[in-house]
C-alpha cells in the first residue's frame, strides 16, 4: 500500500512503485473509473491497446495470415506498392 497526499489544487504525486506498475511516464494519461464502489485508476495508453488487441482478436486468422512471417511479407508487398 502506498500513500500520497492531495494538494490545494486536488493533485497527486503517483508513488513510484505506482508509477513503475502501471509503466507511467511524464506526459501519460491515467484513466479514473469506479469499481464495485472504489475509485481505481489505470495508464491509459494501455487501454487502448487493450481495448485494440481485444477488437482485433481473430482478424489475422479470417484474413488468412497463419504466422508473423506471414504479416511481415504482406507489409513488403504493400510497400513494395509504394
């Protein structure tokens, strides 16, 4: 458990076992939503990858594409295009 202290101005300095956790870096965006009553708060950077990685899930397979290789060659033959 860690703890922080709020500000006049409402901020927070996010402990650096927090920060190295969730990956944060200066300039990130963290995400507040409410949980079974608790407000929880995540890097938002990796909701959206979450939130893509779980849209794109299957695609590669309906696509035809079996393994990475399979991806690598179709991105040189669109480059190729160029």
């Amino acid at each position: 458990m860690e703890l922080a202290t709020v500000t006049s101005k409402g901020q927070i300095t996010i402990p650096v076992k927090i920060r190295n956790k969730l990956s944060l870096k200066t300039g990130d965006q963290v995400f507040f939503m409410e949980e079974k009553g608790k407000i929880v708060f995540q890097n938002a950077s990796q909701i959206a990858l979450s939130t893509i990685q779980k849209e794109m899930d299957g695609k590669a397979e309906k696509a035809g594409f079996k393994t990475e290789e399979d991806v690598v060659d179709y991105i040189k033959e669109l480059r190729a295009k160029k």
